[in-house]
C-alpha cells in the first residue's frame, strides 16, 4: 500500500501542534495517510485528530508507553509500519521524533532524511531539499529505497486544514511482553510557563550573552516578550551561562523558529544561531555593534536603554 | 570499563569557503559534538571508572589529522575504517555496528549530530542495529549500581528529562555535557606513538552500500539588506506601518 503513517506528538493532555504539519507533507506525498499516536490515556488525543483526512487515527494506549522511551516506541512504530505496509514512515522535527524515528528506521531497514524542506517528485522519483551546514546550504537528495522515514521541519509546511469528515479511530494491538526493557523513565522537569509555545508564537524575543544574568534576561528579554505577547527564546551563550534553561535555545542544535516577528537582545548572529530564525518574516536586532551581522531592521545602541523604552512605549500603546 | 567514541572529521563551520561555496578545500575538525563525548570519556576515565577509550572514524587518509587531536586529547586507540565514499548516516550506523560488535565495550558515547550534515540520526539507528538501550541529547551522565546502568540528563525540547539505561547502551551528547579541554603539547607529542589500526569494512564483513545520493548542494536564497532606525520610536513606527507585524 502507498500509505503513509505520520507520527503525532502530544505532552498527554493534547497535541503539538507543530507536529501536525507533517500531515501537510503527507498530503503531498500523495496516497492516503493514517495519523500514529502512542501513550496511554489517548482518547480525547485521537478524537481531537479525527478531521485531519487521515485514512485512520491509530492508536498504541498502553500502560506500557506511558513515557516516551526511545527503545520501546521504536519498536512499536516499526511493528505498526510493517503490519500496515506503509511505505512512509515520518514525522515533524522535534527532540522527540529525533530521538524515536532514527531508531525505527533502522528496525525496518530503511533510510531516513532529517529536517525535509521541500520535496520534488520528477521522472517518478522524489528527491528532498534539507538544510545542512546550519541552514548555510541546502541540499537536494534522493534515496534509492521506496519505503523511507522523514522528518519535516515544521517551518516550511503550512498547518493542516481539520475540515474533512471523521475518519475511524483503530487500536493498534502489539505484545507488550516483548517490548525492551532496558530503559526506564526516572523525571522531568515540569515548567509551568504562562508565554506561548517558543515553537508556535508569532513573535518572540531572544536574549544573547550581555543579558548577564537570569534576572536582566528575565526583565528586559521576558518584559519585552510580554509586552508583545511572545515567547521567549535564547542562543547558546546565554543558555550556558545559565540565563535561560536549555530549552530555550535557537538555533542550528536548538529550536527552529519562523514567527511573524523576531527580535534579537544583543546576539551576534553566529551561522548556529541564524540557522534557527532565518526563515522568520521580520528579524529586528538592538546590538551596540553596528557591524553586527544580525539585522535586517536594527536599531543601535545599547540594549540596557533601548529595551526599557521599548516596554514602555509598548505600556503606553 | 571501555568505551568507544566513534568521530566524524567535518569542515569548520567558521571557516568561510563553507558558507560560500568552497573554491579552496576548507579546514577540517573533529566535530564539536563528537569532541564533546571525546572529553566526556575521558573524565570519566580519569575518574577511575574506565580503563581503555577506543576512538574510531570511518573516512579516507585526509582524517589522519583528526585522529591525531583525538589521541593528543587522550583517547588510547584509534581505528579508521578506511571507506572514502559519501556514507549516509544507516551506511555508517551498520558499518559502526560491526566494530562495535568487534570492540564489545560497555558503552559508546558519539556527538548528536554533524555539524556538516545535521542529521541527527546515527546514534539512534546504531543502538536499533544492537538492541541496545540509548540516551540521545545528553548533559549529564552518572553510573549506577557498579556500572550497571547510567542515569542521564536528557535536553528535550520541553526542558530537561532523566532516564537510567542498561548498560551496554549508546549516549550521543549534546553543548552542555562538558567543556572540552585544549590539545596540549606533551598531549601531541604522545600521540605520535599512540596507535592507529586501519580497517576495512572486508575485514569487518560488512557490505553497505549508501542508500542516499546527494543530487545537488546549493546556496539558500538570501533575505533583503536591512536598515537601521534612530530610536525606539522609529522603530515601533516601521513595525507598524511597514512591516505591519505590530
Ligand atoms: C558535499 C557532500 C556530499 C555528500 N554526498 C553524499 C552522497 O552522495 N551520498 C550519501 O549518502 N551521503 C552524502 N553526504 C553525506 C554523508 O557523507 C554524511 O556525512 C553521512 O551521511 C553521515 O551523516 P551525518 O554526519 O549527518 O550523521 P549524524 O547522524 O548527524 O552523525 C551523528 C554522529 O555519528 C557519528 N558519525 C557520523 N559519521 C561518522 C563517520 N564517518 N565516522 C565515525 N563516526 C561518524 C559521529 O559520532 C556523529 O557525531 C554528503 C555530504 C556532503 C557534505
Ligand atoms: C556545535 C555548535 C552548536 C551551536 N549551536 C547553537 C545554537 O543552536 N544556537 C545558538 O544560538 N548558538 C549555537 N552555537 C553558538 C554560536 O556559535 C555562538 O557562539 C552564539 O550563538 C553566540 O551567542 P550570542 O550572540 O548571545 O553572543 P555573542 O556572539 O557574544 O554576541 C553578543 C552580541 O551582543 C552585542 N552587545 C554586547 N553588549 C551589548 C549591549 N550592552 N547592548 C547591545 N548589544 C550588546 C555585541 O555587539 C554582540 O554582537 C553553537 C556552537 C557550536 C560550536
């Protein structure tokens, strides 16, 4: 069959959102599509991914699956893909399906191709556009196998319409004795964060190394960022400094982001930071350096003036 | 305990002709992630619990180099799987699988990702090929019940998660693992006499053969110079009327 099964991310209570643009890669692969979630307690998860125009929502609900453990969601995701003969297997760019697809590829003995921008189909083969080099260059690929694992970067496929008629929810059976059992899930820790999805907002700040410390990057990177109702983000340098917690960081080995509008707090505009904003449609940068690479809208100066009056002009509306 | 690293030599991503479509062949390093699990190892054998680290990379003579940075870091031996063809990431997880089956250590530890092609993907097809545990995008490793298990810290895109592991299992590292230390003198001059085994994948019975073509490389289209506003105001003003984003 021509099916091709998409992996959807959820944190338990509800789905990605960014995960399900990887149904608009779907939809141009062609053929028909089923939507794979994995967990336990899925219910109100499938039902909300039922208008998507998948084929199928199916569903792996086991206590078993609980946290996402890499060997064991791997081998599920393969099972399903052989007992389904789907000839694709993909996913949206995350640490999650980074961590889960590259190891069900290799169960089933395929390929993968990381981070698809766009795809060609030519002569009735396809080849993929992905970034390498950080984003510096992009390459053109084909693969010599039919059956295939992708992931899409959320940023180059638009979000899915949900308007088609619903389709069935299936239990996918598996034997969950013989899942792996040599991971174990010990915590996670749990932020609770009233700014929106780094991933998902329309605007969002970021925060470079002479924000200095936790508290000028939470009041002058965080103040801006609600005043403009966005969500906060952070390079390399501020993350190690310990300004902002890991996932925060943008960039080539962080976050890929596009929001309608980027501002960027004293960031230089390294290649492994531009390599996670350059598709934004604004990029506003306040750097004292003028030679700074970073800018396409910039104002000069130095960022422990500008920024408070930005907040303020923004009270003041 | 033995561990084994396996390295990629990659282009420097500082050095110009990268980005600008190379007329000159570029610096090479040992990528930044794969250095990081270099130094992890070596804390770890510093700290008592590992005799031996083996590194190993997979590419043609032009690698010498990187290998020798590796052993002047402190690495014990080195292998070089001579193989000079374009490898896509399941080519190089199978032909890894074999020498580790060859090398049988307790844990491997390699970078994430290529900095050159970003894939993200070998750590985790090598630990499908061996059935064994992993640990992707790590910060921070700690053994448990003699060496049994690891407890790692993993970065996720919703912050920080932990998992233990059975050993023997695979760990790819991510920025915040360690800061790797600087080739020193007496570290090169002791990597002269340090070994350097060259296998081929004949002599490790595998035959792959890549499954990925990279068909072309080219630049990505560039976005419009920007200008520069006077004051906060201005600013707030374009965003509004120009950009219309405010
Ligand atoms: C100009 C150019 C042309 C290319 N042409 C082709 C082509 O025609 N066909 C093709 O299949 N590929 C091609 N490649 C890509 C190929 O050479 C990749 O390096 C390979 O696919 C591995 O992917 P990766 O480094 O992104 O793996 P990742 O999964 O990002 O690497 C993760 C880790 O795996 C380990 N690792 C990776 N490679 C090695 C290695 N060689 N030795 C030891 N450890 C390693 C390292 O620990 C590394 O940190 C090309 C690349 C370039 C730049
Ligand atoms: C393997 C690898 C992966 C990496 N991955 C990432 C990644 O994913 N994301 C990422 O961000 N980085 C990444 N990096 C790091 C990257 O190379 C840069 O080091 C980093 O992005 C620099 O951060 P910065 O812009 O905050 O700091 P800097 O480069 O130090 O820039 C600070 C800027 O602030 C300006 N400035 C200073 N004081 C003021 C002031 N008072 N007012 C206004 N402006 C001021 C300066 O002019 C300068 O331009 C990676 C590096 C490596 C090696």
């Amino acid at each position: 069959m021509v099916e091709t099964l998409v992996l959807i991310e959820h944190d338990r209570h509800c789905v990605k959102r960014p995960s399900l643009h990887g149904i608009t890669l779907a939809r141009q692969l062609g053929g028909e599509y089923a939507l794979l979630v994995l967990g336990q307690g899925l219910d109100e998860i499938a039902a909300s991914l039922v208008s998507y125009g998948a084929s199928a929502v199916v569903v792996a609900d086991d206590p078993a699956l609980t946290e996402p453990l890499a060997d064991r969601y791997a081998t599920v995701i393969a099972e399903a893909a052989r007992k389904r003969d789907s000839r694709t297997v993909l996913g949206t760019s995350s640490t999650f399906s980074k961590d889960v697809l590259p190891r069900a590829a290799a169960l089933l003995d395929v390929p993968m191709v990381t981070d698809v921008l766009a795809i060609e189909e030519k002569n009735g083969s396809t080849s993929y556009r992905r970034p390498v080099n950080a984003g510096s260059m992009l390459a053109t690929v084909k693969l010599e196998t039919d059956r295939r694992v992708l992931t899409a970067r959320a940023t180059a496929f638009e979000a899915p319409a949900a308007d088609a008629a619903a389709c069935p929810i299936e239990r996918f059976e598996f034997d969950v004795a013989s899942l792996p059992n040599g991971m174990e899930f010990i915590s996670r820790d749990q932020r609770i964060s009233g700014r929106p999805d780094l991933t998902e907002a329309a605007v969002v700040v970021c925060g470079g190394r002479p924000l200095k410390d936790k508290e000028t990057f939470e009041r002058l990177v965080g103040g801006l960022a609600d005043g403009l109702g966005g969500a906060v983000g952070a390079t390399r340098a501020a993350v190690d400094a310990g300004m902002a917690p890991n996932d925060y960081q943008v960039g080539q080995t962080g976050k890929v982001i596009a929001p309608q509008l980027y501002i960027g707090i004293g960031i230089s505009g390294a290649i492994q930071h531009l390599a996670g904003i350059k598709d934004s449609r604004v990029i506003v940068a306040i750097n004292k350096d003028p030679d700074a690479p970073i800018f396409q809208v910039a104002t000069i100066g130095d960022l422990h003036q500008i920024v408070p009056q930005f907040i303020d002009a923004l009270r003041r509306g | 305990m033995k561990i084994v690293v396996p390295f990629k030599s990659v282009a420097d991503p500082n050095d110009a002709t990268v980005a600008g479509a190379a007329a000159s062949a570029p610096k090479s390093l040992i990528n930044p992630f794969d250095e990081i699990a270099i130094e992890e190892a070596l804390r770890i054998r510093e700290r008592g619990d590992a005799a031996e680290i083996v590194g190993v990379t997979i590419g043609a003579p032009a690698v010498d180099e990187q290998i020798r940075a590796a052993l002047a870091m402190g690495v014990d031996r080195a292998i070089r799987i001579d193989d000079s063809r374009a490898l896509d990431p399941y080519a190089v997880a199978r032909i890894l699988r074999a020498l580790i089956e060859k090398e049988t250590p307790h844990v491997v530890i390699m970078g994430k990702q290529a900095v050159d092609d970003d894939s993200n993907q070998v750590g985790q097809m090598l630990a499908a090929l061996l059935h064994w545990p992993q640990a992707t995008f790590v910060s921070k490793i700690e053994f448990l019940e003699n060496k049994r298990r690891a407890r790692c810290t993993r970065e996720t895109d919703g912050g920080l998660e932990v998992v233990a592991i059975e050993l023997p299992a695979i760990i790819t590292t991510d920025l915040r693992l360690n800061e790797p230390r600087y080739v020193s003198l007496p570290g090169l001059m002791r990597a002269r006499r340090k070994p350097i085994e060259i296998l081929t994948c004949d002599e490790l019975r595998v035959a792959v053969r890549p499954l990925t073509t990279v068909l072309s490389i080219a630049s990505p289209p560039k976005r419009a110079a920007g200008t520069r506003v006077d004051s906060v105001e201005e600013l707030i003003a374009k965003l509004k009327q120009e950009a219309k984003v405010l």
